[in-house]
C-alpha cells in the first residue's frame, strides 16, 4: 500500500514538472516579435477514453477510464510558434454520468503535413463529484490551415482534490482522444 503512494506521489510530481516546463515554454513563446496578427478560433469535437489508476478506489492494478466525449474551442494569433488558449467540456458518457470543464493551453507548432500541440490543462470535474487535477497533453492535427481536419490527442492526468479522490491519494488517467476540428 505505502509503495502505492509513493509511486502516485512521484506521478504527481512528474505530472507538475511537466506543467511548469510547458507554462515556461508558452510563456518564451509568447513573447515574440510584434506584427500585424489574424486572430483564429478551432472548434473540436473528439471521443475518447483510456486508463485509470489510484489507491482507493480498488485501481491499484488499474481499470478503463470511461469513455468520454469532448467539445472544445480554441483561439490564437496566426503567428509561428502560436499560443492557444481555450476550453473544453468533457462529458464522460459511461457509470454515473461525469462533466468536466476543462480550461487549456497550448504552443502550436505548424509543420508541412503535422501540426502538433503540447498542451496543459486542469481537468474541474463538476458532476456527480468534485475533482481536479493537472493535466499534460500532446495534440496532432492533419488537415489544412483554414477548414476541416482530423486530430488526435494523448493527456495523462493527475487528480489530488475534490470529493472523488480518496483522502491522501491521487487518480491517474491516461486518455487517448480521436476527433474532428474545424478552423475558422
């Protein structure tokens, strides 16, 4: 059991210095040089689901996460590196019924086929309990700059409050999302 937590604390720290190496890398990219700028929007819509793991709730060996749906939008400057910020709802679609607002942020980095984003987010899950969590993610999209395009996101989080985290305990999910998105 003790060797249980301490693998979840150490995901836990794992998970935050991953947020603030990815806080960090935004903030260096958001402060490029000055012109003139078109402000963009991407609205998503993607199913997914994954794997989940926590002392407490008998997720020692790990169980599936459920299956999830999300909608989100996002907004940026077309610049190169772009950083894009946004939300999410997440309706969990299995079990009791769970609804997640997720706000996020991510660098885009624009290739010839591949546009990748590295992202953080946190997770607030409103219904049926409370629980929240840091979250790190990796998006890629294929698809043109303007229009429709398909993506594909991997997120691990890590869930250290609320009312659905046992006390003194930590819920991992590891999430692959498959979607659609359109770029305005």
């Amino acid at each position: 059991m003790l060797t249980c937590v301490l693998v979840a604390d150490r995901l836990l720290g794992l998970v935050r210095a991953g947020m603030l190496g990815a806080l960090v890398v935004v903030w260096v990219a958001g402060a490029g040089r000055a012109s003139a700028q078109t402000q963009t929007a991407n609205l998503a819509m993607g199913l997914g689901g994954g794997f989940a793991r926590g002392a407490g709730y008998g997720l020692l060996e790990g169980k599936r996460s459920p299956i999830f749906m999300e909608a989100a939008v996002r907004t940026y400057l077309d610049e190169e590196p772009a950083v894009v910020v946004g939300g999410a709802l997440r309706f969990e679609l299995e079990q009791a019924i769970g609804l997640a607002i997720v706000p996020r942020a991510e660098l885009r980095r624009q290739g010839s086929v591949l546009e990748l984003r590295p992202g953080i987010g946190v997770p607030i899950f409103v219904s049926p309990k409370i629980m929240i969590g840091p979250e790190v993610s990796l998006s890629a999209r294929m698809g043109p700059r303007r229009g429709v395009g398909v993506f594909g996101m991997a997120s691990l989080a890590g869930f250290f409050l609320g009312g659905d985290v046992p006390h003194g305990s930590t819920v991992m999910m590891m999430n692959l999302q498959l979607g659609v998105d359109f770029q305005l």
